[in-house]
C-alpha cells in the first residue's frame, strides 16, 4: 500500500490514531473470550483451505487447469493482504518505538556490547538473589496454570505507563495458544493474529519464559510490529515490573541476545581469545542459581527440538523480509543496538 511510504503519516495517522481504535473494536469482540478466537479462525481457514484445494484438484484432473477460476483465488488473496496491512500491518510501515524514545539503530563496539552484557549479568544476579531471599520458586519447567504470568505482564504495562506516556492505560492481557503441540514443529513461543488482534503464548514451556513473551507479544498487540521493537518494548516494561519474576524474566531473554551479540561480534573478527576469554568471564560472573536456571531451560527446549522447526524459521524469515524487517530473524536481536542507544542516550543527562 502506497501510505507505507510515508512513515511519519503512518506513525501520526494510522497508528497514533487509527490503529488503537480498530485494536478496541477488536478487543471488545475477543477479550470477554477466555480462549484464542484467533486460533478457532486459523483452524477453520485451514480446513477450508483443505477442501478448496481437494476440490481444485478436482476440477483439474476433469477439466484441466481451464476449470480452475484462479481470478477468484487472486481476489481472495489481495483481500486478505489489504485487510491485513489495514488491521495491523502498517504498523511495519510507522517510525516506531525508537521515533517514541528519541533513539536511534547506530553502529556499536564491541566494548558496548560487553558493558551491555556485564550489565546484565549483574541484574540477573542482584534479581535472583531477591527471588532467594523471598523464597519465590523459579519455574524451569511448564507450569499448571500460566494465567498468573499473563497477569504479571499486563501489570507490568500499568505500572510502566508513568516512565513511557505512550502506553495505554490499560494494556491488552494475551491469552494461552491452542497451538502448544505445534510449538515444537512450528519453533514459536508466541504470536500475535493481526485480525482478532490477540496475542497466544505458548503454556508447555517453562515458567521462567512466560513473563516477558507475555510482555512481547502485548507489545504486538499494542502496535509495535517490528520483532527488535516489541523486544525493546516488551524489555523496558517488564524491567520497571515490582515483581522481580517479571524483571528476571526480561533480563534472561535480553542477556541471551546481548551474548550471543557479544561472541557473534568476536567470531567475526576471528578473535578466539577474545571469545573464550567472554564465554569464561561470562560464565564465572553468572551466579551459580541463574546458570542453574538458564541450563534448565536449555535442555527443555533441546528436548522439545525438532527437525522441522528450522524449515518453518525459515518461512516465517520470509514473511520478515516481505514486511521490511530486513534483517530477518536476526532483527529480534536488533534489540541490542536499542538498548546500547538508550543507554548513552542515559549517560548524557
């Protein structure tokens, strides 16, 4: 569409106004709603999909390729996309969390990286000694009721409202996936359905990820479509959290970024003792419980790894590409240049 050209229109027009309106209407027909009606849409488009293409097929072994009325398929498929960048999908087109934040994506040392990760090592250690001392379980395995967490992170916006006025007043609250034995086949751990405009975490995985998806994929919800921004937002929310589960959460999931960032940058440069003395320095740093942690959690999702995971990665980078998130899959860890912008942005008041 045309009006995806101009992004500061996009970012006053559509998504400063627009937007929250159809994301109100939407919620008004879905909130009330304790499972994913999106999820219900999905499995009914899917089955219909099925029975047109038996029935294609059909046609073609009768009549031959002259029998299939490809115009209407077309007309479906544009109908589709228009209603899609309407609902939701301008927001790839809008200036975005940085244009709200005054920060920009610039080019970062190596140096910034590592003051990045050492950062974080340290909130991981000074969070999980307050979650000791309060004698509060680290859940490293799936969960019996995740509803508790998708109220933690809708508690995390309201509370972050007063450090970022663009957040509403009231943010939206995800609901758990009917997709969890997917998950594994699909590689997700959450999405956002931009035509019910709900967000679906995935509940069979450890507790200790629930939080921030949560916060992740409200931050869809809330309009932020870009996967570095919904990261960016998702991590500032859930950080300025009182819960302590929330704010450990966050910055488990932004430290695996800013190292894997960290020793990327190394092995590019071909620097092997720089690398091994990071992975070493990192690991000593870490406190014993948050490598316990982080080891637990690695070996449920290797467990829960399969072989057709990467192919649909691969896939949805392909959706990434069409919606000008350039850097693939990769642009989840673009949140990294955010973070590093903010920072110094910080440091110079």
């Amino acid at each position: 569409m045309g009006f995806g050209y101009f992004p500061a229109q996009v970012e006053g027009w559509y998504s400063g106004q627009l937007y929250p309106v159809l994301l109100t209407l939407r919620l008004w027909l879905t909130v009330w709603v304790p499972f994913s009606i999106g999820d219900l849409l999905y499995i009914f488009v899917s089955i219909y999909l099925i029975y047109k293409l038996i029935g294609s097929l059909l046609v073609i072994k009768k009549e031959g390729l002259k029998g299939v009325k490809l115009w209407r398929a077309s007309a479906i498929i544009l109908l589709v996309w228009i209603s899609f960048k309407l609902l939701w999908g301008l927001n790839y087109d809008r200036l975005g969390a940085g244009h709200l934040l005054q920060i920009e994506q610039k080019a970062y040392s190596g140096a910034a990286v590592t003051s990045l990760v050492n950062e974080l090592i340290d909130s991981l250690n000074s969070t999980r000694k307050q979650l000791s001392e309060a004698k509060i379980q680290v859940d490293t395995l799936p969960v019996g009721n995740p509803a508790p967490y998708f109220s933690w992170a809708q508690e995390a916006y309201q509370r972050a409202k007063t450090s970022y006025s663009f957040l509403p007043d009231k943010a939206p609250r995800v609901k758990a996936t009917l997709f969890n034995p997917l998950a594994d086949y699909v590689g997700f751990t959450g999405y956002f359905n931009p035509f019910t405009a709900e967000g679906q975490v995935r509940t069979d995985m450890p507790g200790l990820e629930l939080p921030f998806v949560a916060c992740h994929e409200t931050a869809h919800m809330l309009g932020f479509a870009s996967e570095s921004e919904a990261n960016l937002v998702g991590y500032l929310v859930a950080t300025k959290s009182s819960n302590p589960y929330v704010r450990y959460s966050a910055y488990n999931e932004i430290f695996t970024y800013a190292q894997r960032e960290q020793l990327s940058m190394m092995a590019l440069q071909k620097d092997s003792v720089g690398f091994m003395g990071a992975v070493a320095q990192n690991r000593d740093r870490l406190d014993t419980l948050v490598k316990q942690d982080r080891k637990a959690v690695r070996r449920f999702f290797n467990r829960h790894r399969s072989s057709v995971a990467p192919i649909m990665s691969g896939v949805y980078e392909q959706y990434l590409f069409l919606n000008k998130q350039n850097a693939g899959l990769k642009s989840y860890d673009e949140v990294i240049g955010w973070l590093i912008d903010l920072k110094q942005k910080q440091l110079k008041k």
